[in-house]
C-alpha cells in the first residue's frame, strides 16, 4: 500500500500526517478502483489461469464445466470490508448449521430431548 502512495509523490512523512479518514480512502482506492490496484490484478490473473486451464485440453469435461474463475483468486471477496454485524450473522449461521447437522444424527426421541434441554447450560436455565 505505501508502495503505491509513495509513488503519488507523497514521502512517508506526509503519508503519518494523512487523518485516518484520507489514508483509509487512498487505500481503498488503491486496492478497488484503480485499474493497477491488487484486486484488479488479482481477478485478471485468476481469468488467464482459468483460460490456460481450459485451453491445455488436460481436464474433462465435467471439470471445465465445475471450473471457475474464482478458484484462481488469491484474494478471497468474501473477507474484504465486512461489518462486524456481518461477522456476527455468519458466525451465527454457521453454528446454527452445526446444531441442524448434530440434531439430524440423532433419533427423534433423543433429537426431542436435546431441544427441551437447548436452554439449560451446567443445570441453569438461561
């Protein structure tokens, strides 16, 4: 990131004395917008393995039609700039997941147990 800065013409004195604010925006611009930032760079990598791929002749059909662009990447989208609101939502959806896929191993019976008892932790109901 800096590298980049640094190449605006802006010496590492001036770029400590950016607000947050400013340096949090040139960052962004960097990474996102900018034709040469990593992102861009990124997804225009992960395009020309995935046509290198398709273009060996190497795999079947069933994986050139299972391949993506996206397995190439990197750098994840899922994990730039999220909330911690998202954060939490994805954390809970996942343990909910969990707990459906536990109950669906169980018997109805004891499946019916387990739900009565979702409640109480150590012997206290909470």
């Amino acid at each position: 990131m800096l590298k980049t800065v640094l190449r605006r013409g802006m010496s590492f004195i001036e770029i400590q004395q950016l607000p947050l604010p400013v340096f949090r925006s040139v960052e962004l611009f960097d990474r996102l917008i900018e034709p040469s930032g990593i992102d861009v760079i990124d997804s225009m990598f992960a395009r020309l393995n995935n046509t290198i791929y398709e273009a060996s002749g190497n795999l079947s059909k069933e994986g050139l039609r299972k391949m993506k662009s996206s397995d190439f990447k990197l750098i994840r989208d899922d994990i730039i700039f999220k909330s911690p609101e998202q954060i939490e939502k994805e954390k809970k959806a996942k343990q909910q997941k969990q707990e459906n896929e536990m109950l669906s191993m169980l018997s109805p019976e004891e499946r019916e147990k387990m739900l009565k008892r979702k409640g109480v932790k150590n012997g206290k109901r909470q």
